[in-house]
C-alpha cells in the first residue's frame, strides 16, 4: 500500500538538513578546486619546490612566511595548504552526519571519507619524501574517487534524492515504469563513470611519468593516424626531440597516449548514446534528461581541451582545465548513475509493496 504523504514528509525532513547539504557541496567544491591546484603544480613540474614534509623548509606548514610563498613554492605550498582545508571540512561532514543523518550508511560514508582524506595525506607527503612517479599516480587516482565520494555523500543528502522514491509511482492512479528497461539505462551509465575514471587514471600516469607530451600533434600522431614505434622510427623521433630539448619518449609512452585518445571516442560515444537513449525513454525523469545533456556538452568540451593541451605544448593553465572538466565529467557520471540505481531500487520496492503498480504504465509524469 502507498504510504500517506505526510509520513512521507516527516522522512524527508528528518534526513534532509539544507545547511548540511550545502556544506557537503562547498566540501566538493573545496576539493575539486584542490585537484586544479594538483594539476597546476604537475603541469608546471613543481612537485619538489618544497623539498621536505610535512613541514616547509623547516617551518611548521601554517607559519610559513607569506614572503617565500614564490615561484613554484607558491603553487606547492598553496597545495598542501588547500589539502589542510579539504581534510578539516571532511571531518566537519563526517561529524555532521554522524550527528544528523540517521541513516547508518550514510554515516559510514563520512567515516570513509576521513579515511580517504588522511589517505591522501600520506600519499602526498610519500611522494615529495620518496620521490616516485607511482605514488604520484596513486595519489591523481585516489582524488579523483575521493571526490566522486564526496559528490555522492553531497547527493543523498539532497531533498531531491529522498524524492526520488516518490516520483517512482506514476502520479494519477498510474504505475510505475517496467525495471527491465531501466537496467540496461542503469548499466550505461555506471559501465561509462568506470571508463572516465580510467581515462583520469590514463591521464594522470602520462603527466606523471612524462615531463613532456610523447606525441606532439592532434589529430595524428607524428604525422600518421596509427604511430609506428619500431625501433628505427622511435630513434628518428627522438633525434628530432633531441635537437629541440625534448625529453625522449618510449613505445609504451606514445601508445599510453594513443589509448587515451581511443578511450576518449568511446566515452564521447557512450555518453552521447544514454543521452539520446534517456531522452527517448525516461521522458518524465527530468533530472536525467538536463544531466545526461550537460554530460555530453562536457564531453565536447573535454575533447576540445584535450586538443588544446597538445596545441599549445602542454600549456598549464589548459592542461589543469581538462584535469579539471575530467574530475566535473566523473561527478556527473556518479551522480547519473547513483539516481539510476536509486530509482531502479524505487521500482522495485514499489512493484512488491503496492498491487495497482502491476497495472501497465501509461507514461504518467513523475516529479
């Protein structure tokens, strides 16, 4: 049986805090403004401007002059700094939600971002200390699924989420929509946040394992459409890079490059693909329809931006905006694909609680 609205309201608002939904969005904010500031200090290679951690030069990391804060050690110190923020507004939410929320999983995903952010911490401080391009990888990576938690904490808090089991029945006496033709929308959309959280991985081993671009043209890829890395023509395209002061490049390096160039067609594909498919079949879930919009607007600007890296040489101010559009790219894919199975979980529970949701569907607006 349907359960009265006003029971319904009282659930609502008892898990849905403004104040607490909006600080969780500034905690988001907060950490993809951290990861620009990563970006900036790997596109400008100046990881080690602060050659010790976790102090600074000796200094305690919160008294440092402001009068030193130059060159590189600005944009390295900025860093850690903006990661102090990160970490102290991740306890606040955990604390939050463990106070407000009394949903028991939602207050074990604020304990698990704690332990994310004190992850990276560490992660940070063994990179400048041990000096290893895989710890700079791990790090890159660990952020990027950081914010992805944050967006999705940020998300379940929201009004709009715990609306969401509402807007599962079709209003008027109507029924809900079959699940069987959800699932495959569902799948879509998780199979594509996966694949953009490995094309930032893809990324962030090439920044970090490359101090210039192996490939320096767009959209061929020295001068061909499919590289040839034989030993000969690997030995012609270092000579040139030498004569211009260019680190020299690998197989593995261009093909790395290569890989993160066809995985950019598949996800712009994929994505294009659940937009017109969320258009055509989930017309009355309007929140879908304007992410899964944006989503592809993104993806173009992605691409273009990516271009754009090579373009200019790997200009630091484009490189990070595409760290950047990546990191909003995978925010969206996670907060699609969190009110996909939200919804599909709605159905479900709908379809065995309520015997009139066994009536056809007849395309009634959900809210």
């Amino acid at each position: 049986m349907r359960q009265p609205a006003s029971r319904n309201s009282a659930v609502t608002d008892r898990r849905y805090s403004k104040w607490l939904n909006r600080f969780a969005w500034l905690t988001c904010v907060a950490t993809l403004l951290l990861i620009c500031s990563g970006g900036m200090v790997t596109s400008k290679n100046v990881g080690l401007a602060v050659p010790d951690w976790p102090t600074t030069f000796g200094y305690n990391m919160f008294l440092f002059p402001v009068s030193k804060w130059v060159g590189g050690i600005l944009f390295e110190h900025t860093h850690r700094l903006m990661g102090s923020l990160v970490g102290f507004l991740t306890i606040i939410l955990a604390a939050w939600l463990w106070l407000r929320d009394d949903r028991r999983w939602v207050r074990s995903l604020g304990v698990i971002a704690v332990s994310g952010v004190i992850l990276q911490g560490i992660l940070g401080g063994l990179r400048v200390t041990m000096m290893k391009d895989q710890i700079g990888i791990f790090h890159a990576c660990v952020a990027q699924a950081f914010l992805g938690l944050l967006v999705f904490i940020a998300l379940v808090t929201t009004k709009f989420w715990s609306s969401l089991t509402n807007s599962a029945r079709a209003v008027e006496g109507g029924a809900p929509p079959s699940s069987t033709w959800f699932t495959p929308i569902r799948a879509l959309a998780i199979a594509i946040t996966v694949a953009i959280y490995v094309q930032l991985a893809l990324g962030a081993t090439m920044r970090h394992q490359h101090r210039d671009l192996s490939i320096l043209d767009f959209p061929t890829a020295n001068g061909t459409w499919i590289p040839n890395t034989s030993v000969a023509a690997l030995a012609k395209i270092n000579a040139w890079r030498d004569a211009r002061a260019l680190s020299d490049v690998n197989a593995f390096q261009i093909w790395l490059q290569m890989v993160h160039r066809f995985l950019a067609v598949i996800i712009a594909t994929a994505i294009i693909a659940f937009c017109a498919r969320a258009w055509r079949e989930m017309r009355d879930f309007a929140a879908l329809k304007r992410l899964s919009l944006l989503w592809v607007v993104f993806v173009f600007g992605q691409i273009t931006l990516g271009a754009w890296v090579i373009w200019s040489n790997k200009a630091a101010d484009i490189a990070t905006a595409h760290v950047a559009l990546g990191a909003v790219m995978l925010s969206f894919g996670v907060s699609i694909s969190a009110i996909c199975w939200r919804i599909l979980g709605s159905l479900g529970a709908v379809r065995r609680l309520d015997p009139a949701a066994q009536r056809p569907y007849h395309n009634q607006p959900l809210v």
